[in-house]
C-alpha cells in the first residue's frame, strides 16, 4: 500500500490548530516527505510514526514556511538512530539554503545527499518515481509528482518456453538481469507490459499553469494549493502568484484525477468546508484537506 | 507590572502537548523573548499576544531546541506591522547564526540590531536592564538576570528648598538632566536613593555553577532547568551538561530567590510534578514549569 498523509494544510504561518502543509508518502517501508515548515516534527509525532524510515525530502521551493522546520526534523532523524544516506531535493539553491539552516545542526549521524533540480529530470529514490514540473510563484517553485511504478504481470508460460532457468525467476522478476556461460536473462523476457502504478501530484504555492493539468493526469490523488475561496480574493491570489480553491478544481477537471484534495489554506480562512460545495460543483470527487488526513492508495488488483 | 511567562517547557525536542523552553518577559508596552525554539510562535499565539512589541531577543546558545524557530518568528514580527528596530544579543556568532537563518527570511520591514556579548557586560534594551552571565554547557552558554530598575521615590521637599522651577519635576523624575541659563538641573536632585526594583533570573542548559546563585540573589523569580529528577540521570546529566532538578533547587538555597520554576524538562519526563515534593523538600517555593504559566511582579508597594 501506499499511504499519503497531509500532515498540516496550513499556509505562510502554523497556527495552533493547524500545522504548516506537508505531505508524507510511506510505501514499503521507505518514506518520503514533500515540504518540512516550523512544527512538521510535531505533526510527525503525533501520527505516532518513527523518524527514521525518512529517505527523502523533497522542497517545493525557499519560503519559511515550506523548509523552516528542517534543521529540527533532521536533528530528529539523527536522534532515531538512521545512519543510511538522505537526499534533500529541491530547486537550484537546496544546497546553499540546507547549509545555512545546517548551521544550527551541524552534527548528524547520516550523511545528507542534495539534489538540486534543474532541468526538471525524473529522480527514482527508495522506491519513489519523482516528476519535478515548474509552478509559478514569486520564487522559483516546483510541483512534483510522485509515483510507485509496477512492472509487468510474470509470465511463467513465457519463462518456461524460454528455457530460463528456475533459479533465475525470482530475480528476473524483481528486475534484475542476469548473465550466465554467456547468456543474457532479461525480466521483458518473463514479465507482461508494465501494470498501471499510482501516482500522486503534489504542487502548492504556484498560480494555475498546464504543467498541473499536465503532470497529474488519471492521477490517484491531485493535492493542491487551495489558498482563498472567496472570489473576492482573486487579485491578492494573483498579486502573491497563490492559487484560489476554483481555479484547483478546474484544473481537477482538465486532470481527471481520482481524487482532489485542498490543502495551503490562509490562515485567514478558518472553516475551508464552507466552499466545499461550490468546489464539488466545479470538480465532483474534491475534499478540503485536514491535518492528518490520509489514504491508504492500492494498484487496481488489491483492490478487489 | 512586570508579566513573565513560560512558553514552554520542553528540552531537546518540541512535542505535541509541550512547547520548546523560552520565556517572554512583558513591561510597559515592551515585549522580551529569551530563546526561540521550533513552534515558539504558535506559543505565543495560544497566549493570544501580538508579535509587534517584542523588541528584544535574548539567545541563550545555538543548538536548534532554543533557535530554531527564529526565522518564523521574524516573518511573524515583519508581518505585525513592525518597523521599529529589534535587537538580537546572544553569545559571540550570534550574528553568523542569525545571518544563516535569515537566509529564509531575507526581507523584513525592521532593522535587526545584533548584539554579540563578548564579556557579559550589562545591556539597558527598551526598558530592560539585562546582565548576562555564563553557564556552563557543552557549547557557549549565556544564563540572564532581566531587572526592571527603579529610582527613588519623588521628593517635593527637596525640589522646593533647591528652587527647582515646577515645570522641571516632571522630566527630573524620569530621569533627565536639564541645563537652563547655565544651571544644571540632574535627577539626584528631586529622587531619594533607588527603591527595589523587580529582578528575574532565567538559565538553562547548564551544569550548576556559581555565577547562577550570585546573580539570581534575592531575585523575584529564577527560572532554571531541571532537565531529569530521577537520581539515576546525574551522569547522563553531567556528561551532557545539563541540570537535575534537585541541583536546581539547591542554586535556589543559596540564592534564596521568592520562587523558583524548574523547565527545560526531557521528553523522558511525562509528568515533573512527580518529583516536587522532594525539591520542595530542598527549597519550598519550587513549582514545576507548565506551557503558558506566567506570573505578575509588582513593585513593593503596589502589592499593598
């Protein structure tokens, strides 16, 4: 299973009953977390899980309330006991602004890796297929979305027709190629096409582009900045390059996905519920994001 | 009245019903913070207080549990509406550390001050008058006194039988000189000798040492870690350099402050009032640390 959880849905500053939006991804025992403001840590805590199966961290972009919680949430990953590699990615510049926040955590038991996206290009990291895209907010911004791919069904008519030998099975099937007295297994040779995978889009503190509509496609989940919805707010959303709850939903629309969830709301907004309606009316299968809502995505198979 | 409040408790880590350990300090119109832990500002929040009067920053040291949260805070304070300056004072590279946080918080609309103490000299800051002292921890450590100073009491007779002109008693009693036709007017004049002011003590992150009982004598309140109260943790207590409540208790008796409140407690330590009668035992105005607990001091006479 692949579980997503919104740990806050708060925008620009944490309040006390809302944390600041990130989002963790947790699938076969690997963890990923997109954005890391003040107070994530404690979010982290009180869904009661271990700080040590975090294997990537991915920035969305540089303003305090996306990236000010790092330098405490990796002293955490430090007190856990994780000594494996971490990779902190994120637009050009992660490494400098990690730096300087490392200032007050200088010492930690792991060794911290960066990426620093330029082109956009995908990263595979601990299980988790990444798609940066670009979003358009007053600093250079980026959405992602984040997929667990799935190999084909194994075909053991195939492997057997093939002459492969028994031993080999197995590994072909997780994908590994093996050569023996000048032979060359390869897993096409005893897996089906690749199987529809799940894949999530995550994109927040942007003005609606293509790329959002583009990228999250038959999504299982699009999780998007729903900022303000009051229509009267559209010229601030501009002005500060947010994203309105409507103009989520219509790019839900163009998307398709499975699911919308909103989340980044102004702290001026205390009940996002109250838009609820107009929003299903733009894009039917919408929820206005809780802290600590989650879900629990399976490939199509398991569902059954 | 001079209001002092706990934010928080917590040593090393904030947890979901336990602030960081920091401390604001209200006089006047004038708001002081000693440390700035992750989530300080949702504390202050849940105190229902405004972030514009906060003036004066005092850190103790650099690791992460009692700074972390200062970029948040300044964005806080930026958004308030503030462009009066604010002063940041803390132990030498005090100004590196800041500079290296504010790199996720470049733009604010006040100057910030920074004050590097270098021989714990004596700082007057918007009302404030703070004498730094060192504690002794593993990286350089700064434990406060913050006094509210107070002159003597307003003497007609003595203004009348020097020919003070009337119009000069006013600005004579707050403290100004006045020089008229070559005659200097000075406040030693019209005053009687200092009252007693208000003076509270405030240090965590140390071992015991000497200076915390000289400074904190006869104070209205000290406010000292007690890290851990179970007699077992004195190693791990000493090798990390931190307090015991009962070592804490005992600076108290020498001291002979009116009340002492134990902080900075581990996450190991669910509930320290467990521990209170024995360091009632030891000094009996003792009072465990809550989140949120603040008292106010008033001058002598005006507890009549």
């Amino acid at each position: 299973m692949f579980e997503v959880c919104l740990l806050g849905t708060g925008g620009m500053m944490p309040l006390p009953y809302r944390w600041l939006t990130s989002c963790m991804m947790r699938y076969n025992g690997h963890n990923l977390l997109i954005d890391c403001g003040e107070g994530t840590q404690i979010a982290i805590k009180e869904k009661g899980w271990t700080f040590k199966p975090i294997d990537v961290i991915l920035i969305t972009h540089f303003h305090a309330d996306h990236i000010s919680g790092l330098p405490g949430l990796l002293l955490m990953i430090g007190n856990s006991g994780r000594t494996e590699p971490l990779t902190i990615a994120g637009p050009k510049g992660i490494g400098r602004v990690v730096g300087a926040l490392r200032t007050i955590a200088p010492e930690l038991p792991f060794e911290v890796e960066i990426t620093e996206i330029m082109e956009c290009e995908v990263l595979d990291l601990a299980g988790f297929h990444i798609q940066p895209f670009k979003a358009q907010h007053r600093v250079p911004c980026l959405g992602y979305t984040v997929s667990i791919l799935r190999t084909g069904r194994f075909d053991a008519e195939r492997a057997k027709a093939a002459g492969i030998p028994l031993k080999y099975w197995n590994p072909l099937q997780k994908g590994q190629t093996i050569t023996e007295d000048g032979v060359t297994y390869t897993p096409d040779m005893v897996l089906g096409p690749d199987r529809k995978g799940l894949k999530v889009l995550y994109c927040t503190d942007t003005r609606p582009v293509p790329a959002i509509a583009e990228c999250g496609s038959k999504a299982d989940l699009m999780i998007l900045e729903g900022m303000y919805g009051e229509p009267d707010k559209l010229a601030n959303a501009k002005e500060h390059r947010h994203m309105m709850m409507q103009e989520a939903a219509r790019l839900a629309v163009q998307a398709q996905p499975a699911e919308l969830w909103l989340t980044h709301f102004s702290p001026s907004m205390n009940w996002p519920e109250q838009f609820m309606d107009e929003i299903r009316g733009i894009f039917p299968a919408a929820k206005a994001g809780k802290d600590g809502m989650s879900v629990d995505l399976c490939f199509e198979e398991e569902e059954a």
